[in-house]
C-alpha cells in the first residue's frame, strides 16, 4: 500500500469519539423523532435517521482529536466556508444538520418524493399565509369533507364519527357464502391491558358492539345472548374458516381477479357532549357510504376531482398487494376516502402563492399514509391509527380503519391534525432550532433560525454561496459538480436486500404526479435502474461503488467520506467493503452507534434485532496511510472496547449488534474485500458462544460475553 503523509486527523477519526454520548441523545431522539426533530418528519420517508448522531458526525469531522464534542455540541457554530454533500440525501437529515451548524449543505436524491419533502421542509414557510390558507380550506372544503364524516350516535343525536371499522371478505370456495376475515372479534384495547383491562367486543351473530375484559375467551352478547371466544374469529393466519359451512381454506387460493370487497360494520363516535362511543353501523351510515360513492364517480367524470390512474408494478414491496389484487393505486382507498381526498386535492391546487401551495401538497401527501384501507386501529391510550408503512412493506389489512379525514380534535392521522403536528411544529423548529439535552433536561437552543432558502441548482464551477442549501434529483453517480469542490460527503446509504423505497414511494407519487403545475413529462413511478438498491448483493457494490466514485471526484484531496451503515448478512458487509475500495476509498475508522427505537415494529419481530448504526469514515487512499500497527487481532480488540463502553451506559445489544461492530472494524485493516470474506469465520468464532442476553429482557448482562 502506497505510503504518503497522512493529513491533519480530526476526533471522528480518533478513539476518542464519544459514540456512547451520541448514542444516549440517540436513545431519547428515537422515542419521539417527530418531536425533536420535525423538520425531517413533514413527510413520510424511510430509514430517517437521527439528527443528533448527524450533529455529532460533522462536529466530529472538524474538530481535532481530543476536543470535547460533548461541550462543543451544545454550542452555536458558524462554520462558513465548508460544504457537505449527500448523495443519498432521504429526508434531508445531514441537510439540516449542516446548515444549523452554519455549513454549505448539498442534498441529491434519486427520489422524487424525497426531494420534494426536503425542499418544502427547508424551503420558504411563510406561517401566515400557510395559517391563512388552511383556514380558508376549513371553511369551504373541510366543511364538505366534515360532513362526509358526520353520523349518529346511541341516542339518535347528530354527532361526528371519529373512525369506522371495516373488515375484507373473501368468499367461501365450497358454499360461495361471504367469509368476514376477523382474526378475534376484539375491535379495540387499551395500549395499556394491565392498567386499563376493557376491551370492545363485535358479537359475531348480531353485531352489537359491547364491552368485555382482557384475555377474556369466553362471553355471552348481551343483546342476543350469543356464547362464542371473543379471542378467535374466522381467519387464522394464512387460512379462514367458514362460519356456515365450516370449510377451511387458504385465503389467497379464495382470491378471485378482483380486489377482496370490505364491509363496515361499526364506528366510534364523539357525541355532542364530548363522550366516545362505540358502536355498530346504522342503515343510515350504510346509505351514506353509497352516496359518496355515487357523488365520486359523478364528480368524477365531471372534472371537478381528478384520481391518480397509475398501477403497482410488480416488485419485492408491492408483491403482497398485488397477491390480493390491488392493481391500482386508487385500490388502496374506499370510495369515501377517494372523494375526500379529490376535492381536497383539488381545493389545494387551486392556492395562487406557490410556497404556501407546496406545503399544503406536502401536507396532503402525508395524509394518505393515515386514510387508506392499509391503516389499522391501535387502540385507545394511543395515536388511533397504525400507519400502513408500520410493517415497512404494502401489508393488506384485514380489518382496516377509516379515520375522519378532516379530522377533530380527538382523532389522528387527519389533514388538520397532521397541519397542527407535523407542519406547524417544523415551522417552529425552524425558528428556534434546539438539541436534545440528556435524558431529562429540556432541549437547548443552539443553531440560528434556518434561512428558509433553497437553491434548485448548484454552480458548476463549486462556487458555493454561504450557508446555502442547494437540492437536486437526480442519479448521485452522475452529480454534475465540480471536481474537488465539496469538504465532506456524509450520508446514509441504502442496504441492498432491504425496503426498496421507491416501490413503497409511488404510492405517494400517484398523487403528487397530479399536480397540474407538474413537469409535463413527469414519469409514471419513481422506480430507476439506478437506485442503489438491489436483491443481488453484487448489483448492489456495483452501483454502491458509482456513487461512492462520484463523491471520491468531487471530495476534496483530504476531505472525508462519512457514512452510516449496518447489515446482518456477511454479503452485505462485503459489497459494502467492494464499494469503498472500488472506490478508490480505504476506512479510518468506524463508531458504533445507538439508530433506531428498541421496539419499532421492524426491530420487534426480529430474532436478534440491530439498534446500532456503525459510523464508518473514510479517505481517498492515495492520501492516507494507515499506521503499521493496525492488525485483525487490534481490530478484534478495539470492536470489544467500543462494545464495552456501550454497555457501561447500558445499551443492551443483540448477537447482530455485536456482529456488525466487529465487521465494522474489520473494514479498517482490509486491503481488498476478499479479507472480509475470509475475516467472516472470524467474525463467527467471535460470537459462537455469544447468546441473545437476559439485557433483552430488561438485564444489562451483555458484559459477561464478548467484553468481559
């Protein structure tokens, strides 16, 4: 290996960068991301990382090494003069990061959607002409949609219905009777069973609605008398039973070349006096759903509302859909919802000032995640609805709900709740930008206000104004800068056998692609040979390695490339390591860190599931030199330290959590990817005795196993 010298090191590439605090703001930013850092939720976007593991990487990309970041984070920084690129840009956390510490940040994406959500969350919001709007939409659209959601409750009293309740029917192959595909007949529980125990039952015979207890199996209605396990209902699984015939079947062997018909059967309501109710569906609330789906196909052949004509392709994400024939992205919605969600797409369409109309549209888009027959009821105690992206794949539901679109002041997932949450909140955030301060301390103003500015096109020639954002869409393989022009390239790359995001995204670009003012040539999906994602590990390294190329050319000689990775396959860290040297690139260095919410969804039904991120920094390998003494049996050392000192703040961590810190270091001392091929046995003799430990269960005992 080529040996020059080695240029000025800054903290990130010392072992003194202290992850272990990182990964204790990290620890609190996860558990409510939307609230610490609303910017980077206006919209849906996958993988969204944490802003203050950001924060932390760039300070520690331009500080010497034993500077103490821990006081250094908490302070305003002006750091005029230095530009950051990212190629997989997402929802723009390294963006906003870098342009809160004073830097020139540059944001490219191979997704339309996710520029879009970059550009109006950092873009200009004018908060009175925003505030102006959305109340001029409640007073003529929102009163139509508020009356598409108005019912009746127990006492015949008109009121507003928070949610309906519909659940997907198949039919019966032997006796063709309708199967109403309930997993219990349990319609709602508390988030919390052991301190609020009620539970609401359907009667399978009558469909009265009556309240139960928890882990009941055993209740009589009490207005037909019916005996049945409230626990179990027709559909087990993969199968469902007919309750006339008793046949038992495969549910999707009984889908027939249509998408599976849903039927309501209850609503929870709010009654005028503020009470909710549940309560099964009247012959009115049954005549109100054949209204609207007369008045949309009338509105519709009449121009007034336009519906996205575009179908799923098939894909790795859509798959699951398209097995229960939703073909179209229109299938995804009730006709209720479809007529909604038109006449308020139209009323935002026709908003003059184009800023204010962008963020309105932005709003709109994040509203369909909550109002599609995707979404399901989590109960009370809790944010009602379970966004259909929860599972992160296009999962059927069975038992869907329907959320009051506009929306009241006791439901979620609506147009004016999602106003209030998601755009009012950025807006202040924008203003007094803050940081997460420990775990219990308020959070703590350390940034100017955001500028509100974003530049669509960035000078050729690297000429880059201060403190400027600069945004594009586009392949990050081909960026059009200028060579050697940017300090720091930091990111987050996709992982190649995981969400493919843009199959999941044009379930959103169905709608935005409506936009009248759109590019007339707008593309009918998002989908592009180039996304750096692909099942075939090797297909992956390869367009990995074009973007990581294209940063090499346009990194400066002793700037660094910066970027968050994990992986529990081996074939994933060895594309990973065939991109970086394929590159041109060798790593420094690599950091554990805390990424994700113990208990999301993902990470709860995984084995052994991954809370870490590694941090791995990297040179050009013509101006570095890595020091002789840097061996396998170092790396194996310093992998066990860094797992130590994780555990000393009490993270507790899976056998997958081990696996990629080791992998992680490795990478420092490899020459050519075929060493991390050969280090895998290594890596496994490493953990053969490392078992999942008690800390998952709420012990911190990972200390007895690979750091002891």
């Amino acid at each position: 290996m080529m040996k020059t010298r080695a240029p000025e090191p800054h903290l990130i590439e010392s072992d003194g960068f202290p992850f272990e605090f990182l990964s204790q703001l990290a620890e609190r930013e996860s558990w409510r991301k939307e609230i610490h850092r609303p910017i980077y939720h206006v919209h849906k976007w996958w993988a969204t990382r944490l802003g203050s593991v950001f924060r932390g990487i760039l300070l520690g990309a331009v500080m010497p090494p034993g500077a103490d970041l821990r006081d250094e984070f908490y302070r305003c920084h002006s750091l005029a003069g230095l530009s950051v690129f990212d190629p997989f840009m997402g929802s723009g956390t390294t963006i906003g990061e870098a342009h809160k510490l004073g830097m020139t940040a540059l944001g490219r994406d191979i997704n339309p959607v996710a520029v879009e959500a970059v550009r109006t969350a950092l873009g200009p919001l004018d908060r009175r002409r925003i505030v102006a709007a959305f109340e001029t939409l409640s007073e003529g659209v929102g009163k139509e949609i508020r009356n598409l959601y108005r019912t009746k409750d127990a006492n015949g009293r008109t009121c507003n219905a928070l949610y309906y309740f519909w659940v997907m029917q198949i039919t019966c192959p032997r006796c063709r009777d309708r199967v109403d595909l309930f997993s219990s007949h349990i319609i709602a529980r508390n988030a919390s069973p052991d301190r609020k125990p009620e539970v609401q039952i359907r009667c399978p015979a009558c469909g009265n609605i009556f309240q139960g207890k928890n882990a009941t199996d055993s209740v009589n209605c009490p207005k037909c008398r019916q005996h049945f396990d409230p626990t179990k209902g027709p559909a087990n699984g993969a199968r469902a039973t007919c309750s006339g015939c008793r046949h038992r079947f495969t549910i999707l062997d009984a889908i027939g070349d249509q998408r599976p018909p849903f039927r309501l059967y209850a609503k929870l309501v709010l009654t005028p006096d503020g009470y909710k109710q549940y309560l099964p569906v009247s012959a009115d609330d049954l005549k109100a759903c054949a209204d609207s789906s007369q008045r949309l196909r009338e509105e519709v052949n009449g121009g007034r509302i336009r519906l996205p004509d575009l179908r799923l392709e098939h894909g790795y994400n859509t798959r699951q859909a398209m097995s229960y024939n939703f073909r179209a992205w229109t299938d995804f919605f009730n006709d209720r919802q479809l007529l909604a969600l038109g006449r308020l797409h139209a009323a935002v369409a026709d908003i003059d000032d184009g800023p204010t109309r962008r963020a309105l549209f932005t709003l709109f888009s994040g509203t369909l995640e909550f109002n599609n027959l995707f979404a399901s009821y989590k109960g009370e105690g809790t944010g009602a609805v379970r966004h259909m992206f929860s599972h992160h794949i296009l999962k059927p539901e069975r038992t869907p709900i329907e959320a009051n679109l506009w929306g009241t002041p006791k439901s979620s997932g609506s147009f004016s709740n999602l106003f209030r949450s998601r755009l009012l909140r950025a807006i202040d955030y924008r203003e007094v930008p803050t940081e997460v301060n420990g775990r219990c301390s308020p959070a703590r103003v350390c940034a100017e206000p955001f500028t509100g500015q974003v530049e669509d096109e960035w000078p050729p020639d690297g000429r880059f104004n201060p403190r400027a954002i600069y945004l594009s869409q586009g392949d990050s393989a081909k960026t059009g800068l200028a060579d050697e022009s940017v300090d720091l390239v930091v990111t987050d790359p996709p992982f190649f056998d995981n969400v493919h995001y843009s199959e999941l995204a044009d379930f959103f670009f169905a709608w935005q692609r409506l936009d009248r003012r759109a590019e007339p040539q707008t593309p009918a999906t998002t989908r592009h040979p180039a996304e750096v994602q692909d099942a075939d590990a090797s297909h992956f390294a390869f367009k990995l390695r074009s973007v990581f190329a294209e940063s090499h050319r346009v990194l400066k000689s002793n700037g660094l490339l910066i970027f968050t990775y994990h992986h529990s396959r081996d074939e994933g860290w060895h594309a990973l390591a065939e991109a970086i040297t394929g590159a041109g690139f060798v790593a420094v260095a690599t950091h554990p860190v805390k990424s994700e919410m113990s208990v999301a969804t993902p990470k709860a039904q995984a084995k052994e599931p991954i809370q870490l991120d590694i941090v791995i920094v990297c040179r050009k390998r013509d101006a570095t030199a890595r020091a002789a003494s840097r061996s396998i049996d170092s790396a194996i050392g310093a992998a066990r330290a860094n797992l130590g000192r994780l555990a000393r703040i009490g993270l507790t961590l899976s056998r997958n959590d081990c696996k990629i810190v080791l992998f992680g270091q490795l990478l420092t001392v490899i020459d050519v990817p075929s060493d991390l091929v050969r280090l895998a046995g290594r890596v496994e003799r490493e953990l053969q005795d490392y078992q999942v430990p008690a800390a998952l269960r709420g012990e911190c005992a990972v200390q007895r196993t690979l750091f002891s």
